[in-house]
C-alpha cells in the first residue's frame, strides 16, 4: 500500500521527494503527494520507505 504525506505535519522541506527513488512524491505550493501507482513502498530497497527515513516531522506514513 502506498505511502502518503500528512501535509499538517509536512515543513515543506523537499527531503522525502528528493529521497523517493521511484519518483512518486511530488508537490504544488507546500502541498506534498504522493503518487500510489508509482510508490512501492521501497520494497526491495535497504533500510525500507526511504521518505520516512528523511522526513523530520513525521509526516510521510503508510497509507
């Protein structure tokens, strides 16, 4: 199941889509989304969903 970014814990800070390897997180203005076709969850990618990892207001979270 796909990732999604609680936009009020979101700073706007860029660093969960900068991470995205698959390129699923995507904004307008300060409004943070994810895209659930493209996100896979980083199954296969070490140290798991790498939005959560970077994210420092805990607002990227499984759906």
């Amino acid at each position: 199941m796909a990732h999604t970014i609680d936009n009020e814990l979101c700073t706007a800070c860029g660093s969960c889509e900068d991470a995205c390897p698959n390129g699923a997180i995507s904004h307008k203005g300060k409004v943070y989304k994810v895209d659930p076709k493209k996100c896979t969850d980083c199954e296969g990618v070490d140290g798991g969903p790498q939005c959560e990892d970077v994210c420092p207001g805990g607002a990227a979270m499984a759906a």
